[in-house]
C-alpha cells in the first residue's frame, strides 16, 4: 500500500468511530491530502432534519478550508463501515471537483477490502467547474 493511501486509510479511520448517524446507521470517514502533503478528515452528522445532515466529504474539506485555506487536492479516500466500499455520493463529487484536478486519485475503502482508486476524472466525467463561469469571448 502506498504511503498516500496508508496516510488517508490511518486519517479516515481515526474519525469514523465519531461519525453521527443515528438516522441512515451509515457512518463515513472521509480523509483529504493536498499536494502539499497535508491529510485533513471528517465524518458524517446527520441531523433529524435529514436533509441537513453533512456527509464526511463536506466536512472533511472544511475542515482543511477552515485551517489552512482552500488547496489543491492530490488525493481523496473515502472509508466506509461495510465490507465493500462505497464511492462518494453524486453531491460530494462535486465538492471534490472544487479542489481537485483531473488526474487526482479518490480511493473508495471498506473495513475488509483494500482500498480502490480511480482519477477524478472517471468519478465525475465532463464536470461542472470554475472555468465554466470564466467570461467567454462572444
Ligand atoms: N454519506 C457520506 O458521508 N458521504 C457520501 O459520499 C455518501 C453518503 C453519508 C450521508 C449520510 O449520513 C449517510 O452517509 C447515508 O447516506
């Protein structure tokens, strides 16, 4: 296993036993490394207002965001506390997409599998981003 993955499995790992999810019984750990070497977690709280529950992604980027500013992202990971993993939901592609290239890694982690990666790029083909608000020429 490489020391990324090592690094965001330890990271993510470290904060699912926290997650709040008293409603879906799904906690998620989520764990960020910039490309300066930096990893950042959160986990999942739910509310009973569903829809105001915050998935792990969300709070792991503010959590990065909230101590050192906004980066750029090398790698993302994803740890679930079923077998299989899960890939991050539609909303947190998204959120990834802010912060990440192309060619970032998202590695998707199950407590009996070894975690799976693919480059962002397959997790959210033909995203929607900044440059798409970029002034065009007419
Ligand atoms: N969840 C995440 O934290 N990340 C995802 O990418 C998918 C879903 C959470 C939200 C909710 O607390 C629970 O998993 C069930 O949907």
């Amino acid at each position: 296993m490489s020391d990324d993955i090592a690094r965001l499995l330890r990271a993510a790992r470290a904060v699912i036993p926290c997650s709040y999810a008293p409603y879906s019984g799904f906690p998620v750990g989520a764990a960020i490394l910039t490309v300066s070497g930096e990893v950042f977690a959160g986990c999942n709280v739910e509310n009973a207002a569903y829809p105001l529950g915050l998935c792990a992604e969300a709070v792991a980027l503010g959590a990065m965001v909230s101590a050192i500013g906004a980066q750029r992202l090398r790698a993302a990971l994803v740890l679930t506390a079923r077998p299989v993993p899960s890939w991050p939901c539609g909303g947190c592609r998204q959120r990834l997409q802010e912060f990440m290239e192309a060619d970032a890694i998202v590695y998707a982690a199950g407590c009996e599998a070894e975690p799976v990666g693919i480059p962002f790029a397959r997790l959210l083909p033909l995203a929607f981003g900044a440059g798409d608000l970029a002034p065009r020429s007419p």
